[in-house]
C-alpha cells in the first residue's frame, strides 16, 4: 500500500497536508510543531497494547508526511504535481519502525513519557482539541464512524465527552446541525463499539499469539542447546576419556 493510500486509511485524506492539519502555505515551522502535536496524540507509547500497532503506523506515516513536505524539493514536487518522489519507497510495510522512531527523536530529542502525559492532559479539553474536534466534525459532515477514524486524538472511550462537545457546538451555532451526527441511530454507536472492541480483542490474540511464539523459540533454541552439550558429552566420553596414566584413550 502507498503512502496516499495510507494516509487516506489513517487519516480520512490523501492531501499530506490534511494529515498534519495545516495549510499548503504552512511554514517549515509550522509543520514542525504540527508534525510534534499530532505525533505526540498518536504516540505509541501513551495508548494500550490493543491499539499499539494502530498507533504505530500512524505514527509512522506521520512522520513521512514532514519528511516529504519538510524536504524543499519533494514538497516542490508534490506541490506542482500531486506526487511523491519515490512513493513505493515510502509505503509503510516497508519501512522500519526505528528508523521513524529515531526520526521524531532527532527531531525531539527532549521529549520523555512524562512530557506525553503532560500534554495529554494539557490537550484534553482545551480550546486545541476543541477546534480539532469541530474540524473533524465538518469534514466529516458528522459521521461519528469517519470522525473516529480521521480524528486524531480520538478515544473510545471518550466518545460521550466528544458527543457533548459537538452538541454543546450545534447548540450555541458554532457548527452546523448534521443529520449524521443528530440522528444516528443507537444500533450505527453499538456497531462502531463493537468494531473498536472487537479490532481490541483481535489485537491481543496477535500480542499473545506472539508472545507463544517468542516462547516456542526461546525452548527450542534452549533445547538445541541442551542437545548439543549433551551430544558433545557423549563423544568426550567416549573419545577424550583419560586413563589411568592420564593419557588420552586411541581410537
């Protein structure tokens, strides 16, 4: 899969500068801490294993997107002709996930754990996450289905507080009344649950399947060992045994 493809998937968008929330025009600086924020609501180490791998290919894509449109000439390019240089090189199945990792840390090498927690709950309720929110929301022209996969510090578990939020908007006129949004249906919210549970679920037969795996390797490899010491005890035994005058046995 190529890189549109996969922004369209992860983010809703194939425009690489939708996925970072910013304008065409937006300054080298400006996608910088564009590319830091959604990053840091995306990063794999502040959501749970069940949604780690998700995570990590958006995180992964994002950092892509600010590689290419932080490049003068790719973005150039792109620019001019809807393009990426190279796309096939920038798919996501063939990248290695450290080479993005140490990307973000070149780039951001202060930034700890603590310093994503702090953020979260700087970003959570604020006026930010409220405009990104309403963002989504028209774009999505209030399909909560798309809004959970386009928006990107999207939880859950907190899709009632972003329902009150977007309701609290239609109300006081900030955003438009949707009928998406004011009229779906309770079986539309239950199915989308039972989808984030159910990719929840999945995940984490693939993280214990895994892990048996991983558990499988480390006995046979232990038992390869034992084999092997064991094979080159039986030849010393029979071949290196010392006699009483404390040379060794011929053949």
């Amino acid at each position: 899969m190529g890189l549109f493809e996969d922004c369209e998937l992860y983010f809703g968008s194939k425009s690489l500068y939708d996925v970072l929330y910013v304008e065409k025009t937006a300054t080298a600086t400006q996608l910088k801490q564009a590319y830091r924020k959604a990053s840091l609501l995306t990063h794999p180490d502040k959501v749970d294993e069940s949604q780690r791998e998700e995570a990590t290919r958006k995180f992964q894509i994002l950092a892509k997107v600010h590689f290419i449109l932080s490049d003068a000439e790719k973005r150039q390019v792109y620019d001019e002709t809807g393009i990426v240089d190279d796309e096939n090189d920038c798919s996501v199945d063939d990248s290695s996930p450290e080479f993005w990792q140490n990307y973000f840390r070149n780039l951001f090498p202060k930034i700890t754990v603590v310093d994503i927690e702090n953020f979260m709950e700087k970003y959570i309720g604020s006026e930010e996450e409220k405009n990104d929110l309403k963002k989504s929301y028209i774009e999505a022209e209030g399909d909560m289905n798309v809004i959970s996969e386009t928006f990107i510090g999207y939880r859950v578990d907190e899709e009632e507080r972003y329902s009150k939020m977007l309701k609290e908007m239609i109300k006081t006129k900030e955003l438009p009344s949707f009928p998406k949004f004011v009229k779906e249906t309770s079986i539309k919210k239950a199915a989308r649950h039972r989808k984030f549970k159910k990719e929840a679920v999945e995940a984490n037969k693939c993280l214990d399947a895994a892990s048996d795996l991983c558990q499988a390797l480390k006995k046979r490899s232990i038992d390869r060992e034992n084999d092997f010491n064991s094979m080159i005890a039986n030849l010393e035994a029979k071949y290196g045994k010392k006699d009483t005058t404390g040379r060794k046995k011929q053949k």
